[in-house]
C-alpha cells in the first residue's frame, strides 16, 4: 500500500471525528474537557500535528457519543473501493 493512500486514509479518520464534533456543536475546549485533555491537545489532533492510536480514536468517538465501531465503519465506507479490503 503506497504511503500516501495511509495518510489519506488517517485524514479521512480525522475528518470524521471533527465532523461529527462540529455537527453536535460540540467545542474544542468541551470535547477536551470530556477527554480529560487540553483543547490543545483536541487542535493538535484535529489538524493532524498529533496522530491517535487506536485506543484514542475510540476514546474521540466515546466522549462524541458515538459507538466505536460504528465510527471505524464509516471511516472505511469513505475510503476509495480499492482500499476498503475484504
């Protein structure tokens, strides 16, 4: 898998998480508080200067209320055909 299509693909994670923030009128500073974080550490995220593991994309999707695995399943639905697997 070329490089670019693992970045492509992080920012599409990204871009779901602030999407669905911003959809719930959720803040940088609230959504940090519900992470026990800073709203710095929430921006450094958002514009990709800080990358989340797995365990953090989850807590992300919990304090936004979101299930999970439903999150991780419309973050693959956005990805191009060919990189969707399985």
């Amino acid at each position: 898998m070329p490089k670019s299509v693992v970045s492509d693909a992080y920012k599409l994670a990204v871009e779901y998480l602030v999407e669905v923030r911003k959809r719930q009128g959720i803040t940088q500073v609230e959504l940090a508080r519900r992470l026990g974080r800073t709203q710095q550490f929430v921006s450094f995220v958002e514009t990709r200067e800080r990358r989340l593991d797995l365990i953090e994309f989850r807590a992300f999707a919990l304090a936004l209320g979101q299930d999970p695995m439903q999150a991780v399943a419309e973050v693959f639905a956005r990805l191009p055909p060919e990189h969707r697997g399985g």
